[in-house]
C-alpha cells in the first residue's frame, strides 16, 4: 500500500489498525537496560521503610525517585 492510500483511509477516519504490523513495534527510549546500583546500607533501609510505607516495590520507588529528579532537572 502506498502511502497517500494509507493517508486517505487514516484522514477518513476508518481504523487502520488492520493495516499495521504491532508484531515489531517498539516505543522509542522504553527498552530497558538492567544496571547495577550499589547504596550504603542506610540508605537500603530508608528506601525499604517507604517503599513499605507507600506499599511498592523497593525497585519500583527507586524508578519513581530517579525519574522524578530527572524531570525537575530537564524543567
């Protein structure tokens, strides 16, 4: 299909999911890379009492954290 076709039946409205391979789709930066983290102990505590607290993983706090930080400096 050429795409000026696939343009028209998008612009119409119709669903072109149909017309879509997803089997290789990927979202651009959401691959992940396992990386390996060393805290002073401290601080393992302190992320395990609020991941706890707030009743998440402690891997999951961590992203939450790190992510927020990276947000407020790219603001």
């Amino acid at each position: 299909m050429k795409a000026k076709e696939f343009d028209k039946i998008f612009d119409s409205g119709e669903d072109i999911t149909k017309l879509l391979d997803l089997s290789k789709a990927k979202r651009p930066e959401q691959e992940y890379k396992r990386v390996n983290v060393d805290f002073p102990i401290w601080m393992i505590h302190s992320l395990d009492r609020e991941a706890k607290r707030l009743g998440v993983p402690r891997q999951s706090l961590i992203k939450v954290l790190v992510a927020q930080h990276l947000e407020k400096a790219h603001a």
